[in-house]
DNA sequence: CTCAAGACTTACCAAATGGTAGAAAAATCG
DNA sequence: CGATTTTTCTACCATTTGGTAAGTCTTGAG
C-alpha cells in the first residue's frame, strides 16, 4: 500500500490532466480511477467528492503558477528589465504545463463551477502583481494606466496561448515553438508602449 | 403544432447559448428540452443524438461566421484599409455573438469531440482567407509571411476575446467595451506591422 | 372527408454517474 | 506482537443520461 500522500498526488496529476483536457463535466470519476488502476471510492476517500477533487487541482495549480511567478516580482534587481522577466517566465510556465493553463481556461468558463473559487485563489497572485505595478507607476518608472486592465489583457493572452497551441496542433502545424515565440512578443511590445512612460519611448 | 423549422430554429438557439456556456459535456438533453417547454425526444426527431445536434449547432454558427466575414473578403475597394475592414467585422461578431465565439472555444478545445469536424467546417473561411492574403503578397500589398500563421495568431486573439469579456466579467469590471477597442487595437497595430510591406512602413 | 406524412409526445430502458456503508488490508506505533 | 489508525476495497444505490419504440395529434393534398 502506498504510504504518505503518493496515492494523493498521482490522483491530483491525473485529475489535472483529464480536467485541463477533456473537462470537468467530461470526467468521470470512474474512468479516472481505471487510468489510475485504482477504485473509484480511493479518489472519495482522499477527497471528500468530485467537486473537492477539483477545488484541490485548483489549489494545487495556482500554488505552482503562484510560485513560478513569485520569485520575479519579488526580485528587486530593478536595472533589468523586469518586465520582460515576468513575460518570459509566464511564457515558460504556459509552454512547460500546457496543463496548467488548459485548466484556468476550463474553469474560468462563464458556467463552471469553480469559477468563484478560481477568483478567490488568483486574487492574492493578483493583488501582488498590481500593487508592483503601481508602486512601478508610482516612481515614474510605469506609465499611469488602469493595472487591472492591463493585468487580465495580458493574462487572457497567456490562456490564449495554451489555446493556440492545440489550435496550431489540430490545424496540422507541428513547430509550435515559433508561433509561441512571436506571440510573446506581441505582448511583450503591447506592454511595453502601454507601460513605458511617454517621456522614455525610443521606439 | 409549430409548422416550417421554428422548433428546430430556436433548439438550436438554446443549444448554442448552452454549449458555449456550459459546455457540451455539461448540457443535458433533458434540461435543454426543460428550457424550451418541450420533450426531449423532440430534440431527438429533429437531431438523432446529441451528437447531432452539436454538429448542427456548429455547422449554423460557421455559417452565420462565413457570411459575416464573405462580404468584407469579397469587396473589391481596395484603396481602403481591408485589413481594419476585416478586423472590425470579426470584432463586430465577437461582441455581437459572444456565444458562437464561447462554442468555438468550447469546441476547439484538445479533447473536444467536435474539434475535427470544425476543422473541416472551417477550412473552406480558411483557405479563402489564405488564398486573399497571398494575393495580396503576390501583388506587394502585403509583405510575404506565413499567412496561415498570421491567421491563427489573429484567430485565437478573438477568440481570446470572447474569453477575456467573461473574465473581466467574473472580475467585476463592468464595462468591456474599452478592453474590447483596446485589444482590437492591439491586433490591428500587429497585423500592420507584420503585413505591411517594408517599404511602405511609415508608422 | 380521407389518408399519408410530418411533428411531437408518453412510456421505457440500459448504461453510466456521483456517492454511501462498511468490511478488509496495510501501515504506524507503543 | 497487538492495537489503533490510515488507506483501500467490495457491495450497493438513487439519479441522471442518451437513446429506442410506439404511439397521438396536426396538417395539407387529393
């Protein structure tokens, strides 16, 4: 018998993938257990019912997204160019665990279930990126716009991307690697005209 | 008794509002009926199987989108700006129709079982999409690029749209229609510069 | 008026679904 | 080892699901 949470976590990879894939509604509890070669009632054991299987994969993936992503807005080394840090290191999350963001699509759905859960996890993650980007504004090293905005344009680029891919995928088109490199830099030169102050664009 | 297709017309209207909504897995035969104060196996007459009725929903939304997009692809003023042209039909739709732009979504999803048959449904909007931007290559209207690639870039950015609108909607901003001219926006600035030819680039 | 075709309904059904109850096995620890 | 707790399983169950069979009702043509 598996000991310590071994059995919890292939549960909650597996639960991710078929969620992110084919669905919430398209999940059964019973073929996931088959895939697992576990019974079904070990998935309820673990977590309660199909609804917390999912709260859990969501609190699972945003802690991932969370800490892929902390390390760059905690970085004060603010020579650089933090922004095109924080695009870059999305983008490799988004390319690393197409998973990841399959799932964000699936949830933030207007009809799904854990859409209001989904709100409540991100919002930490959230709240950081937009109080650094007003600090940003604040010492004139961002122009002054709406963060929010800016925030979910960007954020809805990155889940279009997972999409992309799997269009590009479905479309026949095998190098994904490219399209993802020029979308990058679509919103990376978005967010730059968007963000730099007026005073300071070369470009 | 209803004569001519109005029962048909309007359990195609519920069941396009409900799949990209809810989502195909997540609708039931037995609701949508409920909603429409009718029999399930009425749908069933007029569709066979669920399946059916999802490929009929998606046939009439790529209809509805071909039309849309014919006449902008087919005017022959080109003094105008066709690509702000087409790119302000496409967007039009978007706002219009957010539904047929969520059953995209949905449909285009990895797992989906509809994903091949939009691919069919879609190539044809495609190939003459294709086919406009290489005419305009071949003439040194627009620069020579991967047209296919351009295409499923500015694709998933709609696409993306739609999705963005419900996010923003979940996030409690009200008003989507700034975010909506923004990234339009966005589009347009990146269409130009990766189609206009070299020469002519005067922005 | 008749009658055939179309439209819609009632009656059912087999399979799948999420979930409960409780036994059995395995791990942990004194 | 023995007792207790954790983990996993077998046995069921109520409900929902998509779908079939066989009617009833409506309409329109001859």
């Amino acid at each position: 018998m598996a000991p310590r949470g071994e059995t919890k976590e292939r549960i909650l990879a597996k639960a991710l993938e078929s969620f992110s894939t084919i669905g919430y509604d398209g999940t059964s509890l019973d073929d996931l257990a088959e895939a697992l070669d576990i019974r079904k009632q070990t998935i309820l054991y673990h977590f309660v019912s199909k609804r917390g299987l999912l709260n859990a994969v969501l609190d699972d993936s945003v802690k991932k997204l969370t800490e892929s992503l902390e390390e760059v807005l905690t970085s004060t080394n603010s020579n650089r160019d933090r922004i095109e840090d924080l695009v870059r290191s999305v983008f490799r999350v988004a390319l690393e665990q197409p998973l990841l963001l399959g799932l964000l699509r699936e949830v933030s759905r207007p009809g799904s279930p854990a859409a209001p859960r989904l709100k409540t996890q991100m919002s930490p993650l959230m709240s950081r990126a937009i109080a650094w980007m007003e600090e940003e504004m604040e010492s004139g090293r961002m122009r002054r716009t709406d963060a929010q905005l800016v925030l979910l344009s960007a954020y809805s680029t990155v889940v279009g991307l997972a999409t992309e891919i799997e269009i590009l995928r479905t479309a026949g088109v095998e190098r994904v690697l490219r399209p993802a490199a020029q979308r990058r830099q679509e919103l990376l030169s978005f967010l730059r005209t968007s963000l730099t102050p007026l005073e300071k664009q070369t470009i």
